[in-house]
C-alpha cells in the first residue's frame, strides 16, 4: 500500500491562520533558533517572519533535545513551538510505528494542529494523520497502515488503537502533550498516562504546554518528564486584563434581542451558553432575529461539527454558539467578541472562554450579560477572576450596544459596598450563591401587592426614559473601538 498523501492524512477543514509579526528587537530570527532550509522556506510562504515568544523561548531548547516545560495561554503561538521541532527531529518511520506523538483534548484541536502543521511536514518529506473518536477507525488504521510519521491524537482514540495492536509507541522519540490543563480537566489524565508509560523509559523527549503547572499536571512533570527547563509567557488572566470588558444587566424577556445587537455589530462572534439544548436554542433565536449563527456542542456528529467550525474560521458564520466542552477545540484567530450568554460557573471559567478574543495580538471585547436576579452571581464571578466592573443595565434599543468597547461604564461601587449588599439580600432572601453548589436562583420575586411579578434586582442604577440604564443617556460613550 502507498504511503497517503500528507493532504489525504488530515480533514479536510479550514486552516488555523498563523501567528502574526511581533515588533522586538531582541526576539531571535527563525534562522537563529536553528530550524532547516524546508521550514525556513516554509514559514517564508506562510508570511510568518518573526517567531512570537514562547516560540523564541522553546524553540531552540526543543531541538538540543531538552524536555521542555512551556506555560502559555491558548493564542500564543504553541503549535508551532512545539510542532517545528517535531518536524525537524522526526525521520521516515515504519508502518504503525511512528516516531512522534502529540496528544491533544479534543477532535477539533487535533485537525487544526494537524493543519497547521501539514506544510512543514510536505516540506520535510513526512507524513501526519489526526486520530481522534468520532470519525471512522478503519480509515485512520489504513493511514497508520501505510505509514505515519507524526500522530496528532486524541488519548481515548489512541488507546483503542493501542488495545487492538494496530499501532505501536515503540518508536517514539518525541512526544508533545499539548493544552494539558484541559485534558486533565476533562479527565483524561489517566489515559495519558496509561500511553506514556508504554512508551519505553528513557528514549523520548516530552514538550509539555499547559496554561498552568501546578497540580495534577505538576506530576506529569515529575513523572514523565527529566530536568526539564521552564518557560512561560504571560497568563490568560493577563490576556483578559487586556482586553474590553462588558457586565451588561438585561432584562429576561430582552436577553436575545440585547444578544442580537451585540452580534450585528461585531464581525465573529463565540456565544457561551451551558447547555446543548440551550446551544441549539439559542443559535435558532439568533437566526430569526436576522443573526447567522450555528451551534457546535458535544452533541453533534463529527462531520456536523467539522462544517460548522469550517464555516466560522471562513467568515460564512459569523457567530458560533457553543458550550465549554465544545469550545475547548476551537483555536481560530480574529474572534473579535466574546459574548457570555449564560454567566460562566466560576472566574476560572470566564477566564477560560474570554480568551477566546484577543489572540494573536489582536483587540478584543468580552461582554457578561447580567440578569436581574443574577447580580450577586456576577459580583462573585469578578471576585474570583480578579476583576471589579460595574454593571451597567441596557435595553435591546440602546445604542451602546452598537459600540461596547467605545462606551466607558461607570466606575463600580466599593468592594465593602457590595459585600455589604450582598449580605442584605441574602439575609432578605436574595439571589446569590452562598457555597457555590447552587449558582442560579428563582428568575422572580414574589408577586407585589399590587399582583404583578417583579424581578429582584441587583443592577447598580436606575433605568432612564430613553430606555437605556445605568443613569447615562444612550449615546453616551459612544466612539471608535
């Protein structure tokens, strides 16, 4: 059987766009970290001129055969840092015995590092494939079959594959976990392991990229890994820091109107929801108000999952409504808004989805929308993210939400003010969530005297006349992003 084409190894889904230029003069050309004439060549074609940092970090350390520890966010440029060394240390491997593995969370991030490295790969004369659940075994063990050099995988595809012998780690010299912090997130840590340690001790380099170290994956560091240097760039919490960001307080009955506005006025959206009924719904509602957009969850086929985020990378849907699982394999540049639907769980998980935007070094817009009896909620939220916003009430119609990243919110109130606000309204029987084990209250109040329901609001400020809230008219702020 011949050895598959490096195009036929992978799906067939848009490419992930590459890093742009960074402007320091200290930074190392391409040519000095030590990469080969075919890469070089090749980053030449792609238009990637200078490496971003923790590509200049690692890059050089990963090709003198050094484990390498990298701490980077999710944008920073970590497939190629890993991926050129895995490249240029990679030879012609044997039938279902490839030399280098990368281990990715999800099926979605293991096309896209696959693209990504495709070129490089063609240039160096190997081949790579993507194995991941969910798409056919057969054609993936006929790939391995033929001959793979470098395996993009996903851990519980990959033990299958390992369990029914049709593929061995052998060979491996180079093994790359990537977005660890994720996959032990998600649970597959044990997975991991069970792979690693039946790759023979001693005779394989590990790249590891995580935005954090500590914890669970502190020991795959100790354990799979041998005086490894370190290095880290800044945190996704610097990177939300850097951004804009919106607490906008919406009324029940407006949250999707208010949501529509927000996804006109931007050119590529992610809309967080918490569920798959509430992905599909929302993305449905978004629709007839005149909003293309396409939900992804884990719920989807593959194949459906694949067109929808083709169709988001390419601009054909501007707005992708997804759940936290399903968004942890979308890597796509230029997502200029990040829109919180539902209010995220916790701050690890606000952090989480907000850097979706601004990657790459581009600008970006975070927007929370805040319901009435979810304000205590929210303030919780910022604690545990390390910010302090005001939430400023706004109505479908209010033109700020033309150009959030324009308006200036006022000032939020003291922190003691809050906790003592806090306070009153749990002791009145508020909303709030207490130990966190119930993050939602009752969406009303009890029925006033006068019969009708009314919401117990924790919004700062009153709503004005021209149905903007907050105690600013509605062209207030407004201005260029």
């Amino acid at each position: 059987m011949n050895r598959p084409s490096t195009k036929d190894a992978v799906r067939d889904v848009a490419p992930v766009e590459v890093e742009t230029t960074i402007d320091e003069s200290d930074t190392p050309s391409f040519q000095e970290l030590g990469l080969t004439p075919a890469i070089l060549k090749t980053l030449e074609k792609l238009g990637i001129e200078s490496p971003f940092p923790i590509q200049a970090m690692t890059i050089a350390d990963a090709l003198a055969g050094r484990d390498v520890c990298g701490k980077a966010k999710t944008g920073s440029g970590k497939t190629l840092a890993f991926g050129l060394p895995v490249i240029q240390r990679t030879t012609t491997s044997k039938k279902r015995r490839p030399q280098a593995l990368i281990l990715v969370p999800t099926r979605e991030l293991a096309n896209q590092v696959a693209d990504a490295l495709t070129p490089f790969a063609a240039a160096s004369e190997l081949w790579v494939t993507a194995i991941y659940g969910g798409a056919s075994m057969v054609r993936q063990i006929k790939a391995l079959h033929a001959g793979v050099d470098v395996v993009i995988a996903t851990p519980g595809r990959l033990n299958d594959l390992l369990e029914r012998k049709e593929m061995s780690v052998a060979d491996v010299r180079m093994v790359v976990l990537d977005e660890a912090d994720q996959m032990a997130d998600m649970g597959f840590l044990p997975q991991v392991r069970e792979i690693l340690d039946q790759v023979p001790e001693g005779q394989y380099q590990t790249l590891l990229f995580s935005a954090t170290l500590d914890g669970s994956i502190g020991e795959l560091v100790r354990r799979y890994q041998k005086d490894p240097v370190t290095h880290e760039v800044a945190s996704e919490t610097t990177s939300v820091e850097t951004v804009d960001q919106r607490f906008v307080g919406v009324e029940r009955g407006e949250k999707l109107k208010v949501a529509a506005t927000i996804c006109k006025a931007s050119k590529r959206t992610i809309v967080f929801v918490r569920t798959k009924h509430g992905a599909d719904n929302v993305a449905r509602q978004l629709s007839r108000e005149g909003v293309d957009a396409q939900p992804i969850h884990g719920g989807l086929t593959q194949g459906r999952r694949e067109r929808t985020l083709a169709m988001f990378q390419s601009g054909r849907a501007p707005v992708l409504v997804a759940t936290n699982v399903a968004a942890r394999g979308i890597h796509v540049d230029g997502i200029d808004t990040v829109l919180h639907y539902d209010l995220p769980e916790d701050g690890k998980t606000y952090l989480h989805r907000s850097g979706r935007t601004a990657r790459a070094g581009s600008d970006g817009l975070v927007v929370t929308l805040v319901a009435p009896e979810e304000g205590n909620d929210a303030r919780t939220l910022q604690r545990e993210a390390g910010i302090h916003l005001s939430i400023v009430p706004m109505g479908f119609e209010d033109e700020r939400l033309l150009d959030l990243a324009g308006f200036e919110p006022p000032a939020p109130p003291p922190i003691e003010e809050q906790r003592a606000t806090f306070r009153s309204n749990r002791n009145q029987g508020g909303g709030g969530r207490g130990n966190g084990r119930r993050p939602f209250r009752p969406r009303e109040a009890a029925p006033s005297e006068g019969g009708s329901r009314r919401h117990n609001r924790s919004w700062q400020g009153p709503r004005n006349a021209n149905n903007s809230r907050g105690g600013q008219p509605a062209n207030a702020g407004r201005g260029g992003r």
